[in-house]
C-alpha cells in the first residue's frame, strides 16, 4: 500500500518536473531571441472605433494562451489607459498579439451630400 502512494507520487513529481523543464526552454529561446520592447505593428479605424495591435515580445511565441492574457492584462493594457482590451492572437512570425481598442469620433466620416446623390 505504501508503495503504492510512492509510485503515484514518483509519476506526479515526474510529470511536474517535464512541465517546468518545458517552461524554462521557453524562457530561455526568448532570451536568446533579445526581442525589442512592445510596439504597434498594425492601426484600423472602424465605425468610430479605434484599433492597435500590440506585438508582445516579452513573453515566447510558444506560451499558453491564458499566461499570454494574464501577461496582457498586467503589462500591457496598463500601458495604455484610454484603450480597453478587444482581443488577442498568435501569429508564427510575430507571436502573441494584442488588440486594444477605443472609441473615436475625432473626425466626422458621415458624407451627407453622398445621400442626395
């Protein structure tokens, strides 16, 4: 019975051990890219709204989409206060994205002569 138990916990601690081993590669090949601070890569404007895209390069390409988020909402979003976060993606080039968005009705976009044409 006690065997047993060790058994269970030897596969588990096994387990745990390829997880951490497997995270620390990804740090590591980030590391080893030097990535530049976060930038805007791509900017829409859409009904009013305005769009940025973030490159994150301070996290690998290959992390999980929920660290990815978490990572978002603590470093990124803050960064940028007036903007709410829309959404995010992962690209093989670029890596994780981040889509920031905020309403915008700085310039009129209503043609009105266009209607009585």
């Amino acid at each position: 019975m006690n065997e047993e138990k060790l058994t269970i916990e030897i596969k588990r601690l096994q387990k745990q051990v390829q997880e951490l081993q497997g995270k620390v590669g990804k740090w590591r090949r980030m590391a080893q890219e030097k990535a530049p601070y976060n930038e805007f890569f791509k900017e829409r404007h859409d009904n009013n709204v305005h769009y940025i895209y973030i490159s994150v390069r301070d996290i690998p390409k290959d992390y999980p989409l929920h660290d990815a988020q978490r990572h978002m909402f603590s470093t990124i979003i803050p960064a940028y206060p007036e903007y709410r976060y829309y959404g995010c993606y992962k690209t093989t080039k670029q890596g994780w994205v981040c889509i920031l968005s905020r309403y915008d009705d700085d310039v009129e976009l209503f043609y009105e002569a266009a209607l009585y044409r």
